[in-house]
C-alpha cells in the first residue's frame, strides 16, 4: 500500500511542478501585455521628437494599441477555445514579439502606429488565453488562490511597473527600446510554453459567430474611442456623443445577436451570472479609479513636482511592492478561507482610502506625507479585489468557454481604464480651468495650484467609485468560501 502511494505521489510530483512552470510562463506573458499600456507613455516626448510627430498625432501612440486591445478582446478569447488555448497563447506571443521589433525599428510615425495596432490585436488574443490557462490549469482551492494572486498582482502592478520601465529605458537607453524589451521576453516564453505548457490539442469545433464579432469588436472599438476623444474634447464634444451613441446601438445589437444565435460568441449565461457578473463590475470600477490615479500622479510628479522620468517611474515604485504584498500576503492566504466578497468588498475600501488620501494633496512636497501612503493603500486594497474577481470571473464555465469568459474579464479592465481615464481626467480639466479663469493667474505656481486643485476634485470622485464598487462586490457576488464548497461537492 505505501509503495502505492509513493509511486502515486511520484507521478503527482511532475505534473505539479509542470503547472508551476507553467504559471511561471503565462506571468510573464501577461506582465508584458500588461506593463505595455503605460511603457511608452513616458517615451512619448522622445518617440515623437525622433519621428516628427504633431501634438495632435502623439496620442494616438496609446490610443492605437487601447482599441485594438479593447476592441478584439472578445474575439481573441473565442479564437483562443477554438485554436486551442496552447496554440493561440504561442501564436499571441510570437505575433506580439514581432510587431514589438517592428514598432521599435519604425522609421515613419505611421508604422510605429501600425506596429502598436498589431501589439493590441495580438494581446486581445494573448491576455484571456493567459487568465484561462490559469482557470483551467488550476483547480484544488488553495493552489488556485495561489495562481490567481500572482496572476491579480501582476494585473494590479503592471501598468505601474511599466511606467517604471519606461522611465529607465528611455533615460539610459532610446525610446525604441521600451518596445525592443518585449522581444527576448516573448521569445523565451515562446520556448519555455511549447514545452511546459498543457493543451496543445485543437479546441472547440464550434464555428465562429462573424457577426457576433463585427458587432462586438465595433461596439467595444467605439466606446473604447470615444472615451479616448473626451479626454481631449470633452464628454459633451459632437464626435464623442455621436460615438458613443453608435457604441451603444451596436453592443445592444451584439446582446440581441447573442440571445438568438445558435453559437453566441459571448453566451450571456456568462455575463448574466450573479458572481461572474458582480466581478466584472467590480473590476471595472477598481481599475477605472485605479487608472485615473496614475494619470494624475504621472502628471503631479513631474509637471508639479519637476521629477525626471526615471525618478517618475521610481515614484511608483511603492505601489507595485504594496501590490505584490497584497497578492501574496492577503489574497492568496485568504481566498481558500473566506468568501470572494469579504475580500473584494474591504479592499476596494482600502483602495478608496488611499484614493482621498490623494484629493489631499499640497502643490509642493507632497510625496511623502501623501503619494506615498495613498500608493501603499491602493495597491494593497487593488490586489484584494483583482485576484479574487479573476477567479470568480472564470469559476463555473464550461472549459470550452473559459477563454471567452477570460476575455470577458480582461474587457472589463480594458473598459475600466478607459472609461476612467476619460472621466476623472475631464473631472480634473475642468476644476483646474475653472480654479484658473477665478484666480488670473500670472506666475507658475498659481498654475501648478490650479493642476492640483482639479486633481484633487478628480481624485475625490475616485473616491466614490472604488466605494461603488465595494458596495457591487458586497451585494452582487454571493459565492461562499471555496474550500467549504469543494467539501460539499465530494459529499454528493
């Protein structure tokens, strides 16, 4: 009998460390899909000088890789069930790693543009692959904790992380390497996941719903546009409106296509389920504040505060570290032992105390009695709500549906951010126009006083959201504790 269980725990032991290689493997592609929305943010002056771009033109730098992303998430997590998820997750990288080398060796603005559209579609299909691997790959409730923890981190921190990155690439290196990085990365996880990493037969035979996909890369393309337009324009601009107006004519199209169709691209079981639909709620609202927070504090350190781009980037520093203890010291200790909603309902809390600790703010040395503490709050109360949402968001679906329910998830972040940026950013505009047309102001620091008062006010509605969202994940997602349910379910 004990040479029995000896050779049973033997035989166990490989196929344990090989899904640990494997998490390993997707970390890092979802760290480089992740950090990849905020790299080239603070390369941007750089890039635009070397390739003569306008002022108009330079945000289209973000914006071509924020629609590609958003637009086509949900078709790269139904391409992903169809292909495979082993398939599509090496294909994305690969394809990731190439626009990457193409972008950072562009000679004209429009193939950077081009290149960044490429890195989007290719992280539409790479990010829910990831998160779905990690669903399917992960079942026993304290290993999954684990997984989704380093998983939640790296979605709460990349995009602080790559402003880190961005920061000491173009300062002791070029611009083009903020793109250039993504090569050796891709290409050694391209090795290390065609030998550790599960699935690689063919997935789901079902056929694609085309107009399922038109009608949602559309509809999510549009609102994703329109919140990038209000950043510059206004919510109350013609084009905004009118964009927004056709984003919401064609996603409500998308939800009478899905209802009638025979293989639904998004099968609204997915989206209409209490849990499943309280975390992508939740996650939506957490990263919408989260998102604007970085915006202002990019701008309040070095516009206000005069900090080089490196110094910039080390300013966030303390929020990915906060992140990271989050995720492993709370989240992944906690998730097999308490229900997802006494997590994600204190964190987003914990998270809103930060975010008024940064409305705030004085308009000179603020770093330390205030940045600092609201980084360490945010990032520890954004961890407590991104690992447990990723999980409920992908527990209970038909593993031939997890890519596009990963998709789902990974749509609400995209839409989140958005969303976020836009509002809080307009929110922020507008208090300092307003601060300035009352002041008259004829020296530097009535002005830096102006930028600080609109992020205030910005920062305050930050505020309301994460306690919004606090409030869905204590009322909508009802799930209870997950070991407690995995012993009643070996019980029937």
């Amino acid at each position: 009998m004990s040479s029995a269980i000896g050779a049973a725990e033997q035989t166990a032991s490989p196929a344990r460390e090989r899904r640990w290689l494997s998490l390993s493997v997707i970390a890092v592609a979802q760290l480089m899909v992740a950090l990849d929305a905020t790299i080239v943010s603070i390369a941007l002056p750089s890039a635009q000088r070397a390739l003569g771009a306008s002022d108009a033109d330079r945000q289209w730098v973000i914006t071509a890789y924020t629609l590609a992303f958003g637009g086509l998430l949900l078709t790269g997590g139904r391409i992903a069930d169809r292909l495979g998820r082993r398939r599509a997750f090496l294909i994305g990288l690969a394809g990731f790693a190439l626009a990457s080398a193409v972008g950072g060796s562009a000679t004209s603005f429009w193939l950077l543009l081009a290149a960044r559209a490429a890195q989007g579609a290719f992280a539409a299909l790479l990010a829910p692959t990831a998160l779905s691997l990690v669903a399917v790959t992960f079942t026993e409730p304290r290993e999954r904790a684990r997984a989704f923890a380093l998983y939640g981190a790296i979605a709460g921190s990349g995009a602080a992380i790559g402003l880190l990155m961005g920061g000491v690439l173009t300062q002791y290196l070029t611009w083009r390497w903020c793109l250039y990085v993504n090569v050796p990365i891709a290409v050694a996880a391209v090795a290390a996941g065609w030998r550790v990493l599960s699935g690689g037969r063919s997935g789901s035979r079902q056929r694609l719903d085309i107009p399922g996909i038109v009608l949602a890369s559309a509809g999510l393309t549009a609102l994703v546009y329109a919140c990038t337009r209000a950043v510059f324009e206004g919510w109350e601009s013609r084009t905004v409106v009118s964009v927004l107006a056709a984003s919401g004519v064609l996603l409500i199209g998308f939800v009478i296509r899905e209802m009638r169709a025979s293989a639904p691209l998004l099968p609204l079981g997915i989206v209409l389920d209490r849990n499943r639909g309280g975390a992508y709620l939740t996650v939506a609202l957490t990263i919408a504040a989260m998102f604007g927070a970085f915006l202002f504090l990019t701008y309040y350190l070095q516009v206000v505060l005069g900090y080089s781009p490196l110094r910039a980037g080390l300013g966030f520093l303390p929020l990915t570290i906060a992140s990271q203890a989050g995720s492993w010291g709370i989240a992944s200790v906690l998730m097999p032992r308490v229900p997802a909603r006494m997590l994600m309902a204190p964190g987003a809390a914990v998270a809103a105390t930060g975010m008024l600790l940064l409305s705030q703010i004085p308009a000179s040395n603020g770093y330390l009695s205030h940045v600092l503490p609201a980084e360490i709050l945010i990032g520890i109360g954004v961890a407590c709500v991104m690992a447990p949402a990723f999980n409920i968001g992908t527990l209970g679906v038909d593993p031939r549906q997890a890519g596009v329910a990963a998709a789902a998830v990974n749509a609400a972040t995209q839409v989140g951010a958005s969303l976020g940026t836009a509002l809080l950013n307009t929110i922020a505009a507008g208090a300092t126009a307003g601060y300035l047309a009352a002041v008259h102001p004829l020296a530097e620091a009535v002005r830096a006083q102006g930028l600080v008062y609109g992020y205030s006010i910005a920062t305050a509605w930050g505020t309301a959201i994460l306690i919004l969202g606090a409030v869905a994940a204590a009322t909508l997602i009802n799930r209870g504790r997950p070991a407690a349910q995995t012993a009643s379910a070996s019980t029937h």
